[in-house]
C-alpha cells in the first residue's frame, strides 16, 4: 500500500504526455492535397486595374496624330446648358429649312388645284339665295304662319334656321376661296378695334330696343299692351339670328380669318327682309301701333348700318392697296439694283 501511494516522479508524466500528442498528430500523408506556397519577389509590381463601381474612373486621354493638334477633338462645351442651347441652334436652320419647303410646295400645288375651287364662287351664292330669299319672297306667309301658336313660332324660326346653315356653309367657303394659293397662316387677318366697337354696340343696342320696349309694355308705359307669345313671334327669331351673327363673328375674329369683313353684311341683309316680314305679321295679329313704328324703326336702323358695314369694305379695300404699295416702296429702297 506504501508503495501505490508513492507519488510518480514528474518526468515520466511529461514523457506520457508527449506521446500522446505523437498519436494525436495526422500523418504526413494528409498533405499531399495542400497547395504550394510561393514567395512573391516584387509585390509592388501588381495592382488591380479595375475599380469599384462606386469609385470614380480616372479620365481616359486619346493619342492625337501628328497633324491634330491644332484640331479639337470631340468639340463639346462642358456646360450643359451651352451644350442645350448649341443644339438648339442647330435645329433651327433645319426648321426654317422645312417652312421654305412647305411654302414652295405650297406655292406649286397651288396654282395646279386652283381649278377645283372655281365652283366655289358660284355655290356659295346660290346657296345664299335659295336658303333665305326664295323662302322669303316666294314662300306664302300663310303656309309658315298659321295663328299666333307654337307652330307658327316654330316654322319661323326654322327658316331662319335652314339660312343660317346657308350662310355658315357660305362663310366656310368663302374661307376656303381667300386661303387658296397660300400658306394658311399668311391670310390671317385680324379686323380694326374701332370695327370691332361699332359692331358690338350696333349688336347691343339691336337687343336692347325690342326688350326695352316689352318692358315699358308690360309696366304699362305703352298702350295697348302687347302679349309676351306675340312679341315672341315677332321679334324672337330675330333676337336668336342677331345672337348667331354675334357669335360668329367673336369666332371669325378670334380665328383671324379674312371673312370678318362678310359676315355682317350677310346677316344684315337678312335681318331687313326678315323685319319687313315681321310688319306683315304684326298686321296679322293686330299688333299696337307701337310696335309697328319700332319695327319701322329697326328696319331704318339696320339699313343704316348695312351702309357703314359697306363704307368699311371700301374702306378696307384702299388700305390694303395702300399697304401693298408701301411694301413694295420699300422693298425696292432696300435693292437699288432691282429696278435697272
């Protein structure tokens, strides 16, 4: 028992310890698969080329021939703005060259199709006098007015309809014959202030009478009274046709087209028959003598200012001649060499 309880000495533990670290060690075997290692000489030689995306690249310089360097290449400005503005200027002798091309080849079809347009000059005439004069000097007036009812209203305002589909298709072609030859945008023609003033208070004041008129009746200023269904007979269709031409002719300014000059005086033409036909009706519903004398009165008044719509047209006429030969005046001071 002595013996068991004597300690080993230290050095055979050591000795036991490292042999089993020898049994624990892999052979040498298992190192056959491992790869060899190499020594780099010059490390400092070998540097990666490509960069990261998030890094900027270094700026790439092109090799000039001999006789380049005088010439700049890719010759761009740095700004983007220059860079936007250069290339608008670019584009516009392009755009200017396309205009000139449009307008010679409009120049040339224009004389070759003229012909088609012919028919226009005597169609929308003859438009005119079969949708308001046959219907007001031939028509009977017993056949449309009928008593003082809706139906009578209703046919009178429908001749006065089917005439201003007459004088629409009238305007269009009218339109179509001024524009023919030339570019659409060189006939724009934009009417005078003072044209466009006396047309709308001739317009106002052709409202304003009749209404005024009804309501002095209606308030008893006027005797005998007159029946608001017989005024509508009277002067509705006129009212809604005087309404049209100033609608149409707010539509001929704002689109600058050359008939502005026409539009009056085709409605107003109208507008007289149309008021003397009002006097054969205001006799067929035993109408005061009142509204027979402001009837009257109308008549006056638009016959009065048909005439100045026609003083306008002569009046036009000479100030474009006038026009025309002060360009030509000088056209011919800036070329003194034209004239030899």
């Amino acid at each position: 028992m002595a013996s068991l309880a004597r300690a080993s000495p230290p050095s055979s533990i050591i000795n036991v310890h490292r042999r089993a670290l020898k049994l624990l060690k892999p052979p040498s075997t298992c190192q056959v698969g491992s790869f060899p290692r190499y020594r780099l000489s010059n490390r400092s030689g070998i540097r990666c080329t490509k960069s990261t995306p998030w890094e900027p690249s270094p700026p790439v310089t092109y090799a000039l021939g001999a006789g380049d360097e005088s010439n700049d290449f890719l010759n761009k400005p740095a700004n983007l703005f220059e860079t936007l503005s250069s290339d608008g200027t670019a584009e516009e002798p392009s755009t200017k060259s396309e205009e000139q091309l449009a307008q010679i080849k409009t120049q040339q079809e224009g004389p070759k199709f003229q012909f088609l347009k012919w028919p226009l000059w005597f169609l929308g005439p003859a438009l005119l006098l079969v949708t308001g004069m046959v219907p007001t000097l031939w028509l009977p007036l017993s056949s449309v007015f009928l008593g003082p009812n809706i139906a009578s209203l209703l046919a009178l305002i429908g001749l006065d309809s089917i005439y201003n589909l007459g004088v629409t298709l009238y305007l269009l072609m009218a339109d179509s014959c001024a524009r023919s030859g030339i570019l659409p945008q060189a006939c724009n023609s934009q009417p005078p202030l003072a044209y466009k003033f006396w047309n709308m208070v001739s317009a106002v004041a052709g409202f304003a009478v009749p209404l005024v008129m009804l309501g002095w009746s209606q308030k008893g200023l006027l005797q005998p009274q007159l029946p608001v269904f017989s005024f509508a007979i009277l002067m509705g269709p006129y009212l809604l046709l005087l309404s049209v031409q100033f609608l149409t002719e707010l539509l001929t300014w704002n689109w600058q087209s050359p008939v502005w000059l026409v539009t009056p005086v085709v409605y107003e033409t109208y507008r007289v028959l149309q008021l003397m036909r009002g006097l054969k009706l205001a006799t067929e519903l035993n109408s005061p003598v009142w509204m027979l004398d402001t009837i009257r009165w109308l008549v006056s008044c638009w016959i009065l200012i048909l005439g100045v719509q026609l003083m306008s047209a002569a009046w036009f006429a000479g100030y474009s001649a006038r026009t025309t030969q002060q360009q030509k005046q000088k056209s011919s001071s800036a070329d003194p060499g034209s004239g030899w």
